[in-house]
C-alpha cells in the first residue's frame, strides 16, 4: 500500500482550497439574489453567472487540493479529457439547481429537487476528477466514506440554496459562504479518506499531464475568473439601486420637458 499524503505542502493547499469555495460560493449567492430580484432574461443571465460560479469555484477547490495530495512510490498524472469533463459536470448540474430554484414556483420542492442534483453534481464532479488521476498501482474506495462524502455534498448544497432563498444581506451571504466552504472543503477530505492506494512500482511512462502542467494553469485562470466577476457583482448596480436611479431621473425628465 502506498502512503497517501493529502497536504505534500503544509497548510498551503488546504488552506488556499477552502478560500476558494468559499469565494465561490458567495458569488454564487450573491447572484442568485440577485437573479431572484430580476425578471426575464436578466434572471437567466443571473442564475448562469450564479452556476458557473459555484461550479468553478468547487471544481477549483478540488484541484487545488490536490495540488497537495501524493502517493509514496508513485508519480501522479492527470487525465485532460477527463479532468476537462470534470469541470463541465460541475457547471452544468450546478446549473440545473440553481435554475431548479431559480424558477421553482413551490419553493420547498425546487429546493429540494435543487439541493439533490447539485450535490449529487459536486459529487460527480469531486469522483470524476479522482478518476481522472493516473499513478503505478489500483485505487480503491471505502464505500461508507464515499457515501458519506456524497451526503455531506448534498446537505451543503441544500443548505447553500436555502441561503439564496432566504439570506439577502452582504454580512449575512459572507458568513453562509464561510460554512458552505467548510462544508464543500470536508465533502473533499471526506472523499479522500476513502480512497486507499495499492503501488506496482514501475519506470513506465505515465499518461496524462503533471498537475503543474494543466491543472495548476488552469485552476489560477478559473481563480482569476472569480475575482473578476466578483468584482463585476460588487459594482453591477442592484434591482433597488436601478429603480432609485429610474426614479431620480423622472423628475428631471418631467422639468426638462416643462
């Protein structure tokens, strides 16, 4: 059995992981408040933001935990397609809770129908990318700590959406962003105490790309993707602020035309 080190640089990874989620997750709350407020196309346009943020900001806390994670007597390498498809997953099935949520007219079904397919999705997403993992040797899994690991999913999904229903201001969306990443951060380590490793030590050439190749490049550009948006959300004016704006610039349109 190969020794499995899940933090190869301290702190650093877990650390710099669970800021992502939670960078993601408050993104995606803020939008989908936003998109509850709005009508029409811009309620799409918020529920698609909301989805891509959560599932980038997931599939980057994933990767970026594995940064640290290494097996003793093995290189690791990485599956691009799969690895690829991974992210895509995420996205997508985050989307249909979200949009669940999003458009549901009976509240509590749409958050339980959305809670169910986005964690089942950050599930698929967190054991995709595992598959996605090449090394000299078998993988194996704890069925109970893997069924956990989807249940925590779950619950944190629900628990995230609920907190879009329900949670409007800043201060608060920030504090049940800092538990959601709690909660997407132990669904991972939870996942990866189930996995054992069995090395066949051996000098053939792996598939796939080395982490610093792909999957390091690719998680700061999903990050950078984040930060960006995020200060897009903070200064995008609000519903409120549109209709104040609107209505400041009636009185003067009314003396104008006098």
């Amino acid at each position: 059995m190969g020794h499995l080190d899940h933090a190869a640089f301290g702190w650093l990874t877990p650390v710099l992981s669970y800021v992502m989620a939670c960078i993601g997750a408050a993104l995606g709350l803020r939008c989908t408040v936003r998109a509850l407020a709005a009508t029409g196309r811009a309620r799409r346009n918020w529920l698609i933001t909301a989805a891509s943020a959560i599932g980038t900001g997931i599939w980057t806390m994933h990767f970026v935990a594995m940064l640290g994670f290494s097996v003793s007597g093995t290189e690791i390498r990485y599956d691009v397609p799969l690895t690829v498809l991974s992210l895509l997953v995420a996205m997508l099935v985050v989307g249909a809770g979200v949009f669940a949520v999003g458009y549901g007219r009976d509240r509590g079904r749409a958050l339980l129908v959305g809670g169910l397919t986005t964690g089942l999705g950050v599930a698929s997403m967190h054991y995709l990318g595992m598959a996605a993992v090449r090394l000299h040797g078998s993988v194996d899994y704890d069925p109970l700590l893997v069924a956990l690991s989807v249940a925590i999913a779950v619950v944190a999904a629900t628990a995230a959406l609920w907190a879009a229903l329900h949670i409007t201001s800043p201060l608060a969306v920030a504090a049940a962003s800092l538990v959601m990443g709690v909660a997407v951060s132990s669904m991972h380590y939870t996942g990866m105490m189930a996995v054992s490793v069995r090395v066949d030590p051996s000098s053939a050439a792996l598939p796939g790309a080395t982490a610093m190749q792909f999957v390091f490049p690719l998680a700061v550009g999903l990050g950078s993707y984040l930060f960006l948006t995020s200060a897009f959300v903070a200064l995008s004016p609000t519903a409120v602020e549109h209709e104040a704006s609107a209505s400041a610039q009636r009185p003067v349109e009314s003396a104008t035309a006098h």
